[in-house]
C-alpha cells in the first residue's frame, strides 16, 4: 500500500502556500466562526497570507497567539488588515479558539463578513476524511466496515463537492454535511481505515456518487426518492439487508427496534390514532392521517416524523400505531432515513466475513470501486 502512504504523507506538502484551494477540500467550521473574533496559533508557527501572494504577509512565532477580530467586512490582527487571510502552520496542525476549540490539518483561510469572522479549513482529502470517520462509525467495528464507511465518506464528500468550485467552501463540519471535528476527531482505527482505502472512490458512470449511509436500516434499505425525492438512482435502490437464514445484518444493533408514545401533534392537541395510508417500495411510511382531540390531519410521512422529532419516530419504517388511553404507542425498525449503507449492517456483513469490497456491493449496486490518483480534480472537473 505504498500509495496510501504517500498519500497521508503528502497531506503537508499539499498544503504549501502557493497550492491552489481547488485541490484542497474546504470545509466551513461552523461551530468554530460566526462570531465577532477568533485566536489561533501553532505549535511551531505560522505564516500569514494575503490573497494570491507567494509571501507572508507577517511571519508569527511558534505558540504565540494571533487574534482575528472582525471590522464590517474587514479582518483586524494588530497592523494586519485584510478582507480576507491565509494563515499556514510551519508544522502539521493549527489550533482555533472562537465559539469553540479545535485543532486541524491543513491550512485556514479567515474571511471577515458582516462584523463575524468565517473560517474555512482547507486540506487534502485524507486528513479531512481522518477528522470525519471516527464521529459518523464507532472505531471499535470490525476493520472491513471502518474500510466500507471510508470509501463512502471519501465518495460522498466528492459528490458533494461538484460545481462548487467558485464557492467559498464544499462542506460544512456538522451533521448536514459529514461530522468533522478536526485532529480531535482521529482514532487510530479510523486513521487506519482511511490510509488503507486511500483514493479508493464509488463512480457511476465516470463520476462519484451520491454515496448516503445510515445508523440502522431496520432489515431493508431505501430508495433515494423515498427519503429525498428526485429520480431513483440506481445505485441506491432498496435492499433486503437480510443475511442467508433471513435475519437482518443489524439487527445486533441496540437501535434495530424502538418505540415512542405520541400523546400530541401540533395542531391536534391529544392524539388518538395515527394511521399509516401509504408505504413506500421499502415499506416506509410515505403518508400518514393523524386524528387528534382537535380533527385530523393527512401528512408525508417526513413531515411526521419531523413534527415529532426524528429522534423520536427514528425512522418511517413503522410497524404499530396502537391507540392507548395516554396516546399511540409507535413501535418500528432502524434509524434515520435508511438510504445507502446500513451501518449496523456493514458491521454484522463483516463479522460474518464479508470484505468491504462485498460490503459496498450490497449497500451501492451498480456503482464502481475505483483508485483514482486526483480524486478531488475529479470531483471538481479538472481532471
């Protein structure tokens, strides 16, 4: 695996200050900004950068803090003033204070908008996707599902980054995008997993794909269009995630099944029946009649479950509505929208013995395991 080495070890030189962003993947740190000023520092200093300049424009001593203050659209650090500033660590990481903390690969780049100051983390795509792993699969699974889930993240942060060159950023560090937390995120087995998969890709028809995952299917996967709309893909098309006895792959898994009692809807006040009109091809619930004190009501089965709380209604794979005297007791399988791989399942699939390779077989028909040397010019087009 010589390449992946290579890879993780370039992640420093990738970064130099005269490599372009559209190489980098840009990550919007959204817990970090957004307020009106930010320190940061590095361990073994830092150069500062305007726009497009070869030099630094100041030169900062390792350990000593610099503090960004935001002035309309212009950024402040002491004589430094500037719409927008560059900051490169001379080591590994550079460590950011504002809403948050955190410490990151790569390089910052700090813009000033509206009186609050924006950071952007810009890095190669391995040391992004060693931030990510650890926060969206437990390090303790099996090696071929921490392998599984890389490729996915890898695939789905691609997918996510096309035509969006001429943007600021490609993804943000929260849940709307992948979970990103920086080098406080990095675990041996993850950081594993991502050296091990390194430029490994899921292409349909020469471009990544929309590469979703889930905690727990519930025993069958969704198609695209039941959780998000638009035109099935197929590449993501339902799936019995059913071992050869008939038994779900997650099924192990403390969140196969759940249970919530609904005592009132919005609008409805106490609830006294919820009945399922419709289902999906996977079974999901797709319109839902609701008949509380106050009437009834005909919903999608999305906004349903939004109304109540996804944490509550964990998935729309419902198998009971059962009306009670302190309201309805739902009773379902899996958790969360159940497009794409099932991560319970990818556990279960390789204690059973399966290789990520079949993993991703299962979770993405049709879709191709690709090494590709530039990955992120190719999700961008250049390449």
């Amino acid at each position: 695996m010589l390449l992946a080495h290579l890879a993780i070890a370039g992640i420093a030189a990738a970064t130099g200050p005269l490599a372009p962003a559209e190489g980098l993947v840009r990550v919007i740190l959204n817990r970090i900004g957004g307020v009106s000023s930010v320190e940061i520092r590095a361990d073994e200093g830092l150069d500062l950068f305007l726009p497009n300049a070869s030099e630094p424009a100041q030169e900062v001593k390792g350990g000593a803090p610099v503090q960004f203050r935001a002035n309309g659209d212009r950024l402040e650090a002491g004589s430094l003033k500037a719409a927008e500033v560059v900051a490169l660590p001379k080591g590994r990481t550079i460590e950011v204070k504002g809403k948050a903390q955190g410490t990151y690969r790569g390089r910052l780049r700090l813009r000033a908008e509206k009186g609050v100051v924006v950071v952007v983390n810009e890095l190669g795509l391995e040391a992004y996707l060693m931030g990510v792993l650890a926060s969206e699969m437990p390090p303790s699974f099996a090696p071929e599902a921490l392998k599984a889930q890389a490729i996915a993240a890898r695939t789905y942060t691609l997918s996510r980054m096309a035509g969006r060159a001429a943007a600021l950023y490609d993804l943000d560090d929260t849940t709307s995008s992948q979970t990103y937390l920086g080098t406080a995120g990095e675990r041996p087995q993850t950081n594993e997993a991502v050296r091990l998969t390194s430029n490994l890709v899921l292409l349909y028809e020469g471009a990544p794909i929309q590469a979703l995952y889930c905690t727990v299917s519930g025993g069958v996967t969704a198609g695209n269009e039941e959780a998000f709309g638009g035109t099935p893909l197929p590449y993501l098309r339902p799936i019995q995630d059913l071992d050869e006895s008939g038994s779900p792959y997650g099924a192990w898994s403390p969140h196969f099944q759940w249970e919530a009692l609904l005592t009132d809807y919005p609008g409805l006040g106490a609830l006294k029946r919820v009945e399922i009109l419709e289902r999906t091809p996977s079974g999901r619930a797709k319109r839902v009649r609701l008949v509380g004190a106050g009437g009834s009501l005909t919903v999608s089965g999305t906004e349903f479950r939004t109304r109540v709380g996804v944490n509550r209604v964990r998935s729309l794979l419902i198998d009971e509505a059962i009306p009670g005297s302190q309201g309805v007791l739902i009773r379902g399988r899996g958790w969360g929208h159940g497009v794409g791989l099932c991560q319970a399942g990818a556990q279960g699939r390789a204690l059973a013995g399966q290789s990520y390779q079949q993993i991703l077989e299962a979770y993405y028909p049709t879709a191709k395991l690709t090494f590709l040397p530039n990955p992120v010019l190719v999700a961008r087009g250049k390449s």
